[in-house]
C-alpha cells in the first residue's frame, strides 16, 4: 500500500483544501422519486448586514431624518413599490422583481436580540433561542438521521467558508474553498483499503479516503457539467456561486450549498462600502439565476439570504451604521411567488433606536426544509415555527 505522500505532504493538503464529511458514502445517483431534486442556496452576507439602505423605505420621512449622512436619496432609489425600493447597486435584481422570483422578508429576526457578531450568527447558524446553547448547526440537526430517499453527491457542500451550520454528527458536508483546485490536488491522494488497530493511523486513512472519493466526485461533475453560456463576475460571491451553477447544471444532487461575502460590518464610511458590496451581490445573484434558467434549473433552486444582525437605524459619527438587530432578506428561485413577505417594523416604534423584528428568522428556515426541501423531523429541529407563504405549487 502507498499514500501517494509522504505525512508532512498530506497534512499540508488537508489544511489546504479542508474538507468535513461524516460517512460521506459519496455517490452520483439521482433523487428519488419520493423526495424532489431541489436544492437550497444559503448566501450569508457576513458582518451584519444594515439592510434599512439594501430595501430602502424611502416613503418614510423618518428614515432620511435619522439617516442624513447615509440615506439613499429618494431620486436613486429603484422603486419596487410606493414603499420601498433597492438600493442602485442592486440594479441587476430588478429583472427578477418584475418575473416575480424575488421576494423580500421584511422584519427578521428574533427575541431578545445579541448583538456580538459570534453569538449572533451561532444562534442563526444552530436556530437556537437566544439564551440557548446547541452543539450542531440546523441543518446537520436535519440531516442527523437517515432520510427517504437519500441518495445524494453530498447533504450539503460548503464554498468559501462558515460552516457552522453543517456541522454536526451524521450529516454528509464538504467544507471547499476551490472546488476545482481540490478536484485537482485530490489525485495526490491514493491508495488501497488498510485494515490497522491504530486509532490515530486509522483516523488519517479514513481522511485519505474521503478525500480520495470527494474529489473523484467533483472531478465527474467538472466532466459533466455543460457550458453554462454566462459571465460570472470573478469576485469571491461571483466565483462561489459559478462553481454552485456548475455543480447544479452538471446533474450532481446537492441539497443545501452555502456561500458567503463578508464586509458587512460597515461602522464607518458606508455608503461607498455598501454600494460595492451590493453590486457584488447583484452581479452574482444575477449571473446565478440566468445560468440556471438556461440550465432549465431555476425552478429546483431556492435561495435565501442571511446575516447575523442589521443595523441601529440611525448613523452613527462615523457616517456608518453600528450593530441592530432586525433586517429584511431576499429568497429567490424559480418557484418564488414574488412580493412582500411578513410587515415592516416601525420606524415609529423602535426599541431602544433599534428595529422590533416582526417574523423570526426560523420561519424561512421551516420555509426551506419543510416547504422546499421536504424534509423529515422539521418539526423536531425549529419547533412551532411555521414556514412562510412565499412558495407556488
């Protein structure tokens, strides 16, 4: 038997190309017929997202009162009702308002808010209440036991980063931050099958293993995947996504990805940040949506943005925005039924200078493991919480 490289070689790789799989029993196959072929695109715009200039109530006289520095002047605005409108970074999202596959939640959140960066996103990334502590992410809770028809490349692919979310016992996730690159350096990586009553050499067989047999399965989606005729933006949000197209359009079944942009904790000067940003966001959500439409794949994506927290309502010193709590979102796909999701908090009525959220964020997440991805135990995982009205049959 030969690893293909020596220890210090395949240590290196590892921490190159880091991958977290539990049994992942990597196989190519179709979904069964019990349980659709659908998959679920998380995008987490890290940081805390000051989401009162990404939906802009620009109707609101409030919302330019507490905002003079870093408003959205009302002549910029695109208007997506006599209420609201996006930013003018977001340009590229108007298509999808007028074909009715965007939706905006507004008011998310939940009760008694954090306001640290690494409590918040643990209590979105585990969907626990805010004084409650859990080991495993929401979606590694959901995919912990067996389900119908799972027949899968992988339960959930990680690109880029933050996998918080599926981690956990008995999920099938990969954490890559190239998925090409690896499919390439995992050739480095071989050998036979080892029987050994060593702990820690059995442990690093079984990482060669999975290594090995991930990236035989991203090589066989590069070679399936067809020409997706779209220009991605070759940013970090433009490339993750790409690779995320190409993974869907080659056939592969994967139901949960997730990709992230960071930069959001704009505190000073943010209206020059916010714009790039929301251009990033824009140009890829884009690009997505017209390769999976060309992909004929539109219709079995949902995508939901996320972030730990909003912003304070009104600016800070800095001309920036400092850490809030409740903030709109957007889901997006083919099977979106487009509008308005949920009531806007008052800019009448805030707690303490800060938004009272009015749906919490569990509901979109009942959204996409009941609604969208049919899943079993839904119920055991988010509790009472009801999914949203925002999917068509």
């Amino acid at each position: 038997m030969t690893l293909g490289m020596n220890r210090r070689q395949f240590l290196g790789f590892a921490a190159l190309a880091p991958l977290a799989l539990a049994a992942p029993r990597l196989a190519f196959a179709a979904a069964s017929a019990a349980q659709p072929k659908r998959t679920l695109v998380l995008v987490e715009l890290a940081g805390g997202n000051d989401s009162l200039n990404m939906v802009v109530p620009y109707a609101d006289p409030r919302y330019y009162a507490l905002r003079q520095g870093i408003a959205v002047p009302r002549e910029k605005v695109l208007q997506l009702d006599p209420r609201f409108g996006l930013h003018p970074a977001l340009e590229p999202m108007m298509a999808m308002w007028q074909a009715k596959d965007l939706a905006v939640a507004l008011g998310v959140g939940y009760d008694r808010p954090n306001r640290s960066h690494f409590r918040s996103i643990d209590i979105w990334d585990t969907a626990s209440d805010s004084s409650q502590y859990l080991d495993d992410g929401w979606i590694a809770r959901l995919y912990a036991e067996p389900q119908a028809g799972r027949s899968v490349v992988a339960d959930a692919i990680v690109l880029g980063g933050g996998s918080r979310a599926v981690s956990g016992k008995g999920i099938r996730a990969i954490v890559l931050n190239d998925p090409e690159q690896f499919a390439r350096a995992s050739r480095m990586v071989h050998g036979g099958e080892v029987a050994t009553p060593n702990p820690a050499l059995a442990h690093i067989l079984k990482v060669r293993d999975d290594i090995e047999k991930a990236g035989a399965t991203l090589r066989q989606v590069e070679a399936n995947a067809p020409a997706l005729g779209v220009d991605f933006p070759k940013h970090k949000l433009g490339t993750e996504l790409h690779s995320a197209a190409r993974l869907i359009a080659s056939g592969a079944h994967v139901p949960v990805i997730k990709v992230s942009l960071s930069g959001f904790d704009t505190h000073s000067n943010q209206p020059a940040r916010q714009a790039q940003l929301y251009a990033h966001v824009a140009e890829a959500l884009a690009a997505f949506r017209q390769a999976m439409i060309k992909a004929g794949a539109w219709d079995r994506v949902l995508m939901i943005t996320y972030s730990e927290f909003g912003r304070r309502v009104a600016q800070n010193g800095s001309n920036g925005t400092d850490h809030g709590t409740a903030a709109s979102h957007f889901v997006l796909g083919g099977k979106v039924r487009g509008g308005f999701i949920g009531a806007a908090p008052s800019l009448d009525n805030l707690d303490a200078g800060d938004l009272r959220f009015t749906q919490d964020f569990r509901s979109l997440y009942a959204t996409a493991s009941q609604s969208w991805l049919q899943l079993a135990g839904t119920r055991d995982v988010l509790g009472n919480h009801r999914p949203l009205d925002v999917l068509r049959a």
